[in-house]
C-alpha cells in the first residue's frame, strides 16, 4: 500500500516534520510519501491562501493518481479537500475532517490547539460542516505574546492544559499538521488523548483501502473518470 501526503504549504520545514511522523506512524507496514505543494503559500490562513493553494494541489493529484492508493491532505482547514475528493477516484483524506471526527469518538468534548486567535471563526465554521459543533470544548490559542512558533512544545502543552482545566475538554485536536512531534509528549503528561491530524487521516486511508472504499459519487461528488 502507497499512501501520498500532500502539503497544502510550500514550507519544506513542515513538510519534512510531517513525513517524519508520518513514517514513525507508518513503522514500515506501508509506504508513506510526502509531497510539498511548491506553487503555494508558505502557510495558509486565509481565503485567498486556500485559492493559490487549488493549482498546485489539483495538478499533484491528476499526475500522482495512478500511483498511489490513498492521499493524505495535511493542512488542518482543509484546504480544496471537496474538490480534491471529486477529482480523485481513491481515498483523499483531510487532516482537519479526520482528526475533528475521531476526537468527538474518544471523549465528550474536544479542545482544538490554534497557531492565533485570527484563525477561529474559519476553524469553528469547519467544525460546523463536519456536524460536530456540540462536540466542541473551546479553541485553545498556543501563543507566548512574541507570535506563534508551530514546534514551541511548552505553549502547546500550556494552551492545551487550559482547555483541560477551564473548558471541560478530554481530548486535545493540534489544528496544525506541523505540530505532530508533540503528541506523544503532550499526551504522556496530560493524560488524555492528543490527535495529530497526520496519524489521523493515516488511520482512516488505510481503512478505507483495506475495506477497498472511497468517496461516494452518485449525488454530492460526480464522478470525472472517463
């Protein structure tokens, strides 16, 4: 089994921690890629991002097709994943939609871990599409005051223990698929589930290739083959 990781960004950073955990993840059972969307952004925040994002993202997908089984689209929001999951045959998973449904599983309510506080209503709007708004504990901003670090593993560990404490929250969702490397860390020490959005989506395209299914496209996704 082939599974392709795309970065939505052009942050080869990020996209080597990705592939990182991705492969200690994987431990060898299947092959993990991982691509970096190079026409991109360097982060993606806003709508405008999201649309320079779409070209890139549309032509990975058309000439990597035929050679992997899975893809994994890891940028929290999402980016294009609609149009990605119509335009592709096999499974295309998104870290955000992955993570977010698995976390509303494994407790009452969930905390989402935000790089700032510009990104939560798009952040809230995305988990109102998922139909998991009653889910949701509160948004916990990771930030020391000097702006956002993705790898700052103390403000993570400090914003996520917040939510515990405050918000009621009894499991951790880290909104960034660069944040990955801490969750080990972080659940060790607060002794709930932490779900990085990579490991996620990788659970759900494996299953979904082992069961040999993928998106439906009778009604709300056409089918593009020819």
């Amino acid at each position: 089994m082939k599974i392709l990781i795309i970065n939505p960004n052009s942050d080869e950073e990020m996209t080597k921690v990705i592939e990182r955990n991705a492969r200690n993840f994987a431990k060898g059972e299947y092959e993990v890629d991982c691509i970096t969307n190079e026409t991109a952004p360097a982060f993606v925040t806003t709508y405008n991002d999201i649309a320079e994002t779409m070209p890139g993202l549309k032509k990975i997908i058309e000439e990597k097709e035929k050679y992997y089984d899975a893809f994994v689209i890891a940028c929290h929001s999402d980016p294009n994943l609609d149009l990605l999951k119509e335009l592709c045959d096999k499974p295309v998973v998104g870290v955000g939609e992955a993570s977010l449904k698995i976390a509303s599983m494994l407790g009452h309510k969930f905390s989402i871990i935000m790089a700032s506080d510009k990104g939560i209503p798009n952040k809230e709007l995305l988990v109102r599409k998922y139909g998991l708004i009653s889910s949701l504990a509160s948004f916990a901003v990771a930030n020391n005051g000097e702006g956002f670090n993705w790898q700052d593993q103390d403000n993570l560990i400090l914003a996520a223990k917040k939510a515990i404490d405050e918000d009621m929250s009894e499991v951790i969702v880290l909104g960034c698929a660069g944040m990955g490397h801490v969750a080990g860390r972080m659940q060790e020490i607060l002794h709930v589930p932490v779900l990085d959005g990579v490991t996620c989506a990788l659970i759900i395209a494996v299953g979904l290739v082992k069961a040999g299914l993928s998106t439906s496209k009778v009604r709300r996704f056409k089918s593009l083959s020819k």
